[in-house]
C-alpha cells in the first residue's frame, strides 16, 4: 500500500455548491469515526487477496480529506495517525511520507496547528475560495476572508509550510467578484500549491435551486475561460507550474497524492464514500456515514460496489489522466498519422507536441473531453 485516503465526512454546514457525500454535525463523533476506520484498515490489510503489510515503507502518501477533515478534534487526528503508525510497525513516519490534511481556515488555530504538526501532518490544503467576503457567504462558507492570512501564519508558525490554497473561480456575475483581485491575495501568502476549481452546478445543492428560481445566473463559459486563463497567465508570472488541469504548484511541491491518481497508481481509501483502486479494480464505500458505520461496527464490508475496468475503459481512462496532466500522452499510443482534429488542435495552439508526447496548453485544458472523445476513437494499443 503507497497511497491512503481517509474521508472525513463531517461539516459544519453545507456550502451553496456541494453536493458532496457530507454528515453536518455539530457535535464531530470523533472516537466512532477513528474506530471505524482503523477497524476498516485492519479489514483490508488482512483480506487474503492482498500482500502482507507490516511496514511504512511502501507508504508514501496520507490523505486526509472531505468533508472537512479539520473539524476533528486535533488529539483524534493524532489519536488516528498514531494508531496508523501502530497498524504499519512503525515508530515514526518517515519526513518524505507526505501527510496531507484538508482544512478550513476557521479551524485553524495555533493549538490545532502545533497538534497536527506534532502528529506527522506535514501538508495542508486550505479551502480558501475566495478573499472576498460577499462571496464567501454567498458560497455558505463558514470564515471569512481575514481567517485565511490568519490561518498560513499559524500554520507556518506551528511548522506546516506545506501549504495548498483551494480557490473557486466562474462566480456569477452579480456577485461582482474580482477575479485578479483574488488571485493576488492567494500569491501574496506566498503558498506552495494552488488548486483552482471552476464553479459547477451539481443537482439538488442550494445553487441549482437559486438557478432554477432566477435568484442566481447560470453558468458562464465564456467567464470561466476568461478566468482560467488569466490564472495560467499570473501563476506562471510568479513561478508556479500549471501540472495538472486544476493545480498548479512551486517547484518540488507537487501533490504527490494526486499525482499518483493521476497516473493510475493503486490506492486504497477508507471511510464512506472513498474508493480504492488496485490497478485493476475500483471499489467505493457506502456514502453515508451512518451506515458505514454500522457496517463496520458489525463485521460487513462497508463497499458498496466494485467494478474491474474492460480494455475500454482502462484506454478512456489512461488517455483522459495523462491529458490532464503536464506529462501529456505518449505520441507512440497514437495512430499515425495523427488523426486531422489533433493537428487542428496543435495548429489552433490548443496543444503541442513536448518530447515526443501530446501535452495540453491551458485552452486545450478548457477543452479537454473534446481531446478526449477525438483520440479515444483512433487510439492503438501501446
Ligand atoms: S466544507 Fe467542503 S465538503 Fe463541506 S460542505 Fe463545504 S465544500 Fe462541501
């Protein structure tokens, strides 16, 4: 086992947007949750299917995300790697294990902060969104945007200089949000990483019922092109690299979590909703927390489904992944010549060719599962 998520599906309140697997609570039923998961893991490494496991040193990448995993109490998430600790064999983490914590900024505090470091969190991926306080409310986000400045300095006072700013971009324009204004304020703080994630309208959310009564604007593509580029355009000014779709990053700081997702790497999950994928097969929990729970706490797998990837679906999924990424897709895996739409896209600027692979520029990126769709017509077995 290298790559390990655990979901932590517990939230304050739900954000305007999400339709996440989420459990709002406001008493967070910390001790349960350690519990079950750990009861999870002890599951799965003792499955007869899978190799023994008795050490780290496999383990590169721990995953705590959400929910909002930051609304545990930080003695659990201690109490959690511990015990992950103990499950491995292991005294302490190794320093290259990146341990990654999703937080909100209203979480944390120089206690939390100095808790989390101490357990081994050496990455935190803050959900920002935005630096604009009309926004942030519209959005149902639950600080406001001095929290945010607050939140890197405590998190680089406790040690945690790992960090990761999320950012929403594409509001509607009634909200008058100022994109680049935005952008500024995220690169002032200076973060190692930014993910940035255009609004979407997921069914049954706040958003889609504001929508359907007029209270909202639908989506804008021409808004989120415009804005997508001109994050491209500032986040290489200051020196970071777009290397994926939606993340961008300082030298050597790449998420090495996601980058394993990225190129289908194995990884197990644990919690409801998180899947697990060991090269072959995809398998995801129950979403609901409450029976996960109860599945876990009464010896039945908490899986809800499990599907082994056809030839087919494996060749969508290798081609979609490598294009989403800055490593781009082998030209080998390509018939030749290259089918006439992947040349209008290299002549329309929209892609090109980088040692030998197929590599999307930031408008091929808006442009993505058209790319896709193209080439998954026309691609030879490698
Ligand atoms: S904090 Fe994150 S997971 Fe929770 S409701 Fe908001 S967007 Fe969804």
């Amino acid at each position: 086992m290298q790559h390990l998520y655990l979901h932590v599906p517990f939230c304050t309140r739900r954000c305007s947007y999400c339709d996440f697997s989420i459990a709002v609570r406001k008493r967070i039923p910390a001790r349960e949750y350690v519990d079950a998961v750990l009861q999870e893991l002890r599951r799965v490494l003792t499955d007869p299917g899978r190799p023994p496991a008795d050490s780290d040193h496999g383990l590169e990448t721990i995953y705590l995300g959400g929910g909002t995993p930051s609304r545990l109490p930080g003695e659990a998430i201690a109490s959690l790697l511990t015990s992950l600790r103990e499950v491995f064999s292991v005294t302490s983490f190794r320093d290259e294990l990146e341990v990654t914590l999703e937080a909100n900024p209203e979480d944390v505090t120089r206690d939390a902060a100095t808790t989390w470091r101490r357990a081994g969190i050496n990455r935190v991926s803050l959900g920002a969104q935005s630096f604009d306080d009309r926004a942030l409310q519209w959005m149902h986000r639950s600080h406001d945007a001095a929290r945010i400045g607050a939140a890197v300095r405590t998190l680089r006072a406790a040690g945690i200089d790992n960090i990761s700013l999320d950012l929403i971009f594409a509001l509607p324009a009634e909200l008058a949000r100022d994109w680049g204004r935005d952008l500024e304020r995220a690169l002032a703080l200076l973060p190692a990483h930014l993910s940035l994630y255009g609004l979407t309208v997921e069914e049954r959310t706040p958003l889609a019922r504001w929508i359907s009564r007029g209270a909202a604007s639908p989506p804008d593509d021409e808004r989120y092109a415009e804005e997508y580029l001109l994050a491209h355009s500032r986040l290489a000014a200051c020196g970071y690299e777009f290397y994926e779709v939606s993340n961008a990053a300082r030298q050597g700081c790449r998420s090495r979590h996601n980058s394993a997702y990225w190129s289908g790497r194995p990884y197990a999950g644990l919690g409801p909703a998180a899947h697990s994928f060991d090269g072959a097969a995809r398998r995801w929990n129950l979403p609901a927390w409450e029976a996960y729970r109860r599945a876990v706490a009464a010896g039945r797998s908490p899986v809800a489904f499990q599907e082994t990837l056809s030839d087919e679906q494996r060749e969508l999924e290798r081609v979609y992944l490598a294009l989403r990424t800055d490593a781009g897709l082998p030209l080998a895996s390509l018939s030749r010549p290259l089918p006439s739409a992947t040349v209008r896209w290299l002549e329309r600027g929209w892609a090109e060719v980088r040692d030998e692979r197929l590599v999307c520029r930031p408008e091929g990126w808006l442009r993505l599962d058209a790319l896709v769709r193209d080439l998954t017509d026309r691609l030879t077995t490698s």
